[in-house]
C-alpha cells in the first residue's frame, strides 16, 4: 500500500513539474495518474472475498469454520449472523438483510412460507437435530416417573410444537389426531394416557423454564446451547431411523434461499462444501451425536486426514 502511494506521488509530482515548466500541458500526466490509482484500486478490491451472510439460530456452528477453510481457495467467505427468535432468520431473509438462512427443517420452512407469504426454496440438506424430552433431575429420572399433574412444556410454535407434540405420542403419554399428520396442536390430542399439563414457550426459554417443569422438550439447536445433549442428557429422543420413522425426512434441516437466488454459484459452492467429508467429521468430532450429518452421501466416506489441525472450535463472530 506505502509502495503504490508513493509510486502515485511520485508521478503527482512530476506532472506539477511539467506542468509549472510548459504551463499547459499537465493533464497528460494526471490521466496517467488517475489510471494507476484507479488500477491500484481495482487490484485491492479483486483479493476481497465474496462475503455471504448466513442466518443461524443457536451456538452449534464449528462446522462454518471448515466450510470458511474450504471456501478460503475460492476466495469465498461465510459471515454467520445469529438470531435468537426462529422467527427472525425466514423474515430477514425475505427482506434481503441476509443472503441464506441455515437453522430450520424443510417442515418448518414450508409451514413459514405458507403462513407469511415468503418465497423461499431449500437449496441444500445439513443436519438432523433430534428433538428431546429433557427431565427436571429433582422431580423426574424417566419417562415413567411422569405422573398425572406434572406440567410438560414444549415450544410454542406450530412446525416444532406439532413435532413436540408427536414425540409425547411416541413416549406414550398422549394420542393424537392421526389425519393431523405431522404438526398436531393441542386441540388435536384425542387422549391422555397421562393427565400432563403441556405448557407452550418460546423455543429458546425452555431450557431455562425446565427447573419450573417435570420435563421439557427442547429443539436440538437450543439444547446444545444450553449444554445439553440429547444422546446423554435426555429421557427419550426423536426417533432418527427412516426405517422406523417414516417422517424423517421432513426432520432434515436445510440451507435456504430466495427463491430468485436459488440457482446462485456461490450459494452452491457453500452447500457443496458443507456437503463435505470434511465437515461431516467435524459434526462428529465437535457434537459427539447430538447432531446427525442428514446430506445425501453422508456416512458413506470417511473425511481425509488433516496434517497436525486442530478440530475447528465454534467461531464467536455475529451473525
């Protein structure tokens, strides 16, 4: 940078020179200056990467890191912008604050999109972030310590409070509707095989408002940013096996974007290396099961070892 400001000076000076010398003729020498400092500049901006804002929810995003490590050769750049409302990320996506969104299922996304009107499209599958009945250690060990009385709080919007309310069907402490499908409310409850009170919170309070519950089910996301994992900390998780639960898929969790920017270069660049052997083993290494690799090919090959690197650590950057 000193080298061009001097160079530029340098040529500044001369044309002054010539200029004071010959009285007229300086303007030569000033289009030569204008175009090496305009050259300057444009060298400058070619090295800036291509910045792309990504909406999260939660602290589980070791695996940005490595996707930034594989971009850093495509000079390609993910700036995670965090959000602590599931209502947020959809929203400011529509609105054009940020460029993706990476935090909810593909039911969630189209439940949002048909309630709000946004025109949005799922350009890539990441994760599966099983859902968990988390117990009050001081009132509860099990699912068969929850009695008639004790109060269930589970999250209070329709996509995750209908998938909340399905995993108590699995527990076996209530039966719903099954023409409602996958996202039951309250009114959709046809028994109480246990006379629970369901409580409905905001996602991201649950963990919180557990110490005031018998249990509480809480979304995978939310749970490890609360430090619990769903594989060592809970009494009965989400069935994960597309063997034996014919919804997983709808359980996936996918990049978004406009739908106008669905077919964006760079956008799929960042899915394919997010689709990567590389992150997979970062999601294992960093999340010990609370999280599952749910991209087509995951599992199928093992990530190349890396020489003398560290697991990426969870970037605190805003996103």
């Amino acid at each position: 940078m000193k080298k061009t400001w001097k160079k530029t000076a340098a040529v500044l000076t001369a044309a002054a020179a010539a200029f004071a010398l010959c009285g007229c003729s300086g303007s030569g020498s000033a289009d030569t200056a204008n175009k090496g400092s305009e050259s300057a500049g444009a060298e400058k901006s070619a090295e800036e990467p291509t910045v792309v804002e990504i909406g999260v929810v939660g602290e589980y995003n070791a695996q940005w890191d490595t996707v930034n490590e594989l971009l850093a050769p495509e000079n390609i750049q993910v700036k995670l912008v965090k959000f602590t409302d599931y209502a947020a990320p959809n929203r400011a996506l529509s609105d054009g604050e940020i460029d993706l969104n990476a935090f909810q299922t593909k039911t969630y996304l189209e439940t949002d999109m048909a309630q709000k009107g946004y025109d949005l499209t799922a350009i890539g599958d990441t994760i599966i972030a099983p859902l968990a009945i988390y117990n009050n250690k001081d009132k509860v060990s099990s699912i068969e310590d929850i009695k008639d009385g004790d109060t269930i709080a589970i999250p209070n919007d329709l996509t995750n409070g209908g998938r909340a309310l399905k995993l108590l069907e699995q527990a076996g402490l209530i039966e719903c509707d099954p023409e409602k499908g996958f996202v039951p409310t309250k009114a959709d409850i046809t028994k109480y095989n246990v006379q629970i009170e369901i409580m409905e919170a905001e996602s991201a309070t649950l963990a919180n408002i557990l110490p005031d519950c018998a249990a509480a089910i809480i979304n995978g996301g939310n749970a490890y940013t609360a430090g619990l994992n769903p594989t060592t900390d809970s009494i009965f998780t989400e069935d994960v096996n597309p063997d034996t639960n014919t919804q997983v898929p709808e359980l996936v969790n996918v990049i978004a974007a406009r739908t106008e920017d669905k077919d964006n270069e760079v956008y799929k660049k960042i899915v394919e290396a997010y689709q990567s052997p590389e992150v997979e083993k970062t999601i294992e290494e960093a999340y010990q099961g609370a999280f599952l690799c749910a991209w087509e090919g995951a599992g199928e090959a093992d990530a190349p070892e890396s020489e003398g690197a560290e697991s990426p650590e969870t970037e605190a950057e805003a996103e």
